[in-house]
C-alpha cells in the first residue's frame, strides 16, 4: 500500500525541530505516511520559496502544521495553508510541543495532540 505524502508547514523562525521530529517518525517501520521534504534549509528569496512550496503541496496528499507558540502568525505558514486550500489538499493541525497553550492556525481546521495513534490515523 502507498504512504501519504505529506508536506510539513512549520514556523521556520522558531519551530524547525518539529520538522526534524516528523521526519524521524516517518522513518519507523510501520509509518503510514513520507514527508515531502521540500523545504529550504536557509532563508531564500520569497519568490523562490513560493513557487517551491507550491510545487510540493501539490504533489501532497496532506499539509501537516507543525503548531507552536507562534505559528499561528508566522507569515510562510499562512501561505502555505492558501496554496493547499487552492490546491484542494486536505490540511492537518498538530500541536508541537508537549507543554503550552496553542492558537490554531486560521482556516486550518482542528487542532490535534501530536501522539503516535493521532499520526498514524490522521496521516493514513
């Protein structure tokens, strides 16, 4: 059976071991889903990076929101929710972090706890 394709939207500013967290856990055995990594390692110019993340949610099956304490108003989160609501992917808010109190993303639906059971339902 095929894995989802998942592409992981973080607050690049704060949040960039989240991303680093979600990749190790679509290494394990019984993952159902691989991450779509086509984010950049470094700030690039943002018309570079728009078409970029464009291009991988398209080819995505899901975005997933990596969700910290400030990702509800980071600016690249934000559009990359508008590129996957144009593309019609189906969009996923985790909660990154164990302790803290976390806004939702507008317009990127519910927020769920990032457990392994969560992932593996939610990314199958």
């Amino acid at each position: 059976m095929a894995k989802t394709r998942v592409f992981v939207s973080f607050d690049f500013d704060n949040d960039r071991v989240l991303k680093d967290f979600i990749l190790g856990q679509a290494k394990l055995a019984d993952s159902p889903f691989d991450v779509v990594d086509h984010s950049l390692k470094e700030a690039a110019p943002e018309h570079d990076w728009e078409r970029k993340a464009r291009a991988a949610i398209a080819k995505s099956d899901i975005v997933l929101v990596m969700v910290g304490p400030q990702t509800h108003k980071a600016h690249g989160v934000l559009k990359e929710i508008a590129m996957a609501r144009e593309a019609n992917v189906k969009i996923v808010q985790i909660i990154g972090y164990k302790n803290g109190d976390y806004t939702p993303v507008s317009n990127a639906g519910r927020l769920y706890a990032w457990n392994w059971p969560n992932l593996k339902t939610l990314l199958s």
